[in-house]
C-alpha cells in the first residue's frame, strides 16, 4: 500500500505559517485581544465599523476560511485553494478600496499582495 508523499517545500512553508497567522488574527478578533484584533478591521476607513461587531464578526469568518485554504494548500499541496484565496483577498480588500469603504494605503495594499500571491501560487499549480 502506498503512503501518500507530502512535499515540503518553501511555497508549502509559507503557507502554513501564512494560515497559522490568519487563525491567531481570527481568534484575536473574536476574543477582543490587541494588537492583532485590529489587524484586519483596521482597514476599514469609518472608524466605527473598525469595531462593530458585524464587521469585525464577518471578517474573522473570511479570514478564517482563507486560512483553511492555505492550510489545506500547504498541507496537501492543493495549490488552487491558495491560489483562490489569495484572488478572493485582493478581490475583498481591492472592492472595499474602490467603495470607498477601506482606507486607500493599507486596503491597496493588502489586495495589490493578495493579487500577486495568487500569481506565484499559480506558479505552482
């Protein structure tokens, strides 16, 4: 019987850690503990949905998810679900720049990397 081979490479080392750190902003988020509860909601331009929970709660969720993809890239070599994320993080933070609803510098700058990670990781596919 064949064991299934993990390849560990750097691409799946980065994903990992990439995934680990979106699982420790989600639960910062939903346990109200700074600094990495703001992380993520700070880039919202209204300082007030900075806070709200609605917000904050919808964006530890999408997080969340995106972690499990790049977990789940890093651990089982699924490059797609990485390259996916990345699209869908750029596309999140990129839309939100350009509603107007997500501050400029750290928005476009959130969904510009996004955008470029998923080239890389389609790279790998």
């Amino acid at each position: 019987m064949d064991s299934p081979h993990v390849i560990v490479s750097g691409a799946s080392i980065f994903l990992i850690v990439n995934s680990l750190w979106d699982f420790l902003c989600v639960s910062s988020i939903l346990l109200h503990i700074p600094p990495l509860r703001s992380i993520h909601t700070a880039i919202w331009k209204d300082e007030n949905d900075t806070y709200n929970p609605a917000a904050c709660h919808l964006m530890a969720c999408l997080v969340f998810v995106w972690g499990w993809m790049r977990l789940a890239a890093g651990v089982w070599g699924a490059m797609e679900w990485a390259c996916i994320s990345y699209l869908i993080e750029g596309f999140v933070f990129g839309s939100g720049v350009l509603s107007g609803r997500m501050l400029v510098c750290r928005g476009g700058v959130v969904s510009l990397l996004s955008l470029i990670l998923a080239v890389v990781f389609y790279h790998y596919l």
